[in-house]
C-alpha cells in the first residue's frame, strides 16, 4: 500500500512504470516478431546525445494482425489488432545550472481493436453484424420524414464503421528538478487527452451452433455507438529533503 505518496485511491497498491530516460551512449535496438493471423510486432528505440548538455531518444512500436472472427454480414474480419506509437525524450542539463536537469518528453498512439461476442462454426469463429451494405434499410413507419431522416443518418454512419474502437491517446510531460544543499525541487506538468471512436452491433448468439441474424436493418438487436474526447492537465510541486546526519 502506498497511499501516502500516491493519493487517496491507491491504499491497496499501486503500479509505477518508470520510462528510461535518454541516455548518454549513442545506441540503440530493434525488436521484430511474427505469429498467428499475421501477427507482427515491431519495436525500436535509439539513443542520440546531441552533446553533453542535450540528450534525445525516440521509440517507435507497431502492432497489427489480421484477426481471427467472420463477420459473416459485412465480410470485415474482427477480433484484430492495429496499434502504433511514438515517443521523444529530451534531457537537457545546461552547463550554466549545474543543478538544474530538464526531463521532457511527447508521445502519440493509436490503437484500434474488438473483442467482439462470436460462435464456433464449422471450425471458423462467425460473428453477425447489422454494420454493412449488406443490411437492408430500417422500415418506415407511416411515412414519416423523421424516420426517413434517421434511416439516412444510420446509413452514411454506421455502415462505413466495423466493430471495435479506434483510440487515439497523445500527451506532454515535463519534470524540472532543480537540487539543493537541503533537498530537490520538482516541478512537474503533464498534459494528455484521448479521442475515442467505438461502435459494436450484435444479437445475442448462442454459445454454440449455427450463428442465425437476429434482424435486416443497420443496427442488430444490440448497439452501441460511442464518441468521446477527454483531455486532462496537472501541476504538481514536489520537495524532496535531504536526509539527516
């Protein structure tokens, strides 16, 4: 437990990932790998010190595969993966302020995934969606212009969109440590903010058997449609003393 160094929320524990700061070697690496479904993952990361005042790394990652389920309405292939990102590090010390050292670092990623409900068949893993050209146009009623004006709307938006969620996160973060004969100053900002496009629509399958479509129109028994962007800034000031003789 670390409730008193990591806020009110965390008394049953908490999880610190500590990223590497740039170094002061020029080097780097690069990790590949290939598995199921295409599955491949690239990693990479390099080091460049500038000088002796100025140090940067950047990484790059990649994730993707094809997946695994039959979207037997729209032909999409579902239960995939398709992430990338990027971060740059920068590590100033100015030779003017010995004392001072600037940590600074950016990053963006995108990430698009589903983990939709899907039935063995035939060996295949089948899900059905309303999402498609396939689907036939949601009735209407009495000849109303409201639903004719809702039946184009579901038309132009959710045919063009597969299962799953398409998350974009990017961020800033800054920490200023000044030091002391008595302790270190930190002065820490952090800016992040994340778009999220997600969309899932399925009947309620069996657990197992033939996968029957539960309706003909865009949207299937079960649906939802999300679009959010959050975006969060924090300050922090930080005195970290020296301990006693």
């Amino acid at each position: 437990p670390q409730g008193t160094l990591f806020g009110r929320n965390s008394t049953g524990g908490a999880i610190v990932v500590s990223l590497e700061k740039p170094s002061d070697n020029f080097g780097g690496y690069v990790q590949l790998g290939y598995g199921a479904y295409n599955r491949f993952t690239e990693q990479a990361s390099i080091n460049i010190p500038i000088n002796d005042q100025i140090l940067t790394k950047t990484v790059v990652y990649a994730v993707n595969d094809d997946g695994y389920v039959n979207d037997v309405a729209t032909g999409h292939k579902l239960n995939f993966h398709d992430d990338r990102g990027l971060r740059e590090s920068l590590t100033i010390k100015p030779s003017q302020a010995p004392n001072l050292v600037w940590n600074f670092s950016v990053d963006v990623s995108e990430s698009k995934y589903n983990a939709v409900q899907n039935s063995p068949v035939n060996g295949r893993r089948l899900s059905y969606s309303g999402f498609g050209d396939l689907a036939a146009p949601v009735p209407v009623i009495g000849g109303t212009s409201i639903v004719q004006d809702a039946n184009t709307i579901l038309k132009e938006s959710f045919t063009k969109l597969p299962n799953g969620e398409d998350m974009t996160t990017w961020g800033a973060m800054s920490n200023i440590a000044i030091k002391f004969d008595s302790g270190t100053l930190n002065l820490i900002t952090g800016l992040r903010a994340q778009h999220q496009l997600g969309a899932a629509d399925f009947p309620f399958p069996a657990v197992s058997g033939d996968l029957v479509p539960y309706d003909d129109n865009y949207l299937g028994q079960f649906g939802i449609f999300l679009n959010s962007t959050d975006r969060q800034y924090s300050q922090e000031v930080k005195w970290t003393g020296q301990g006693m003789d």
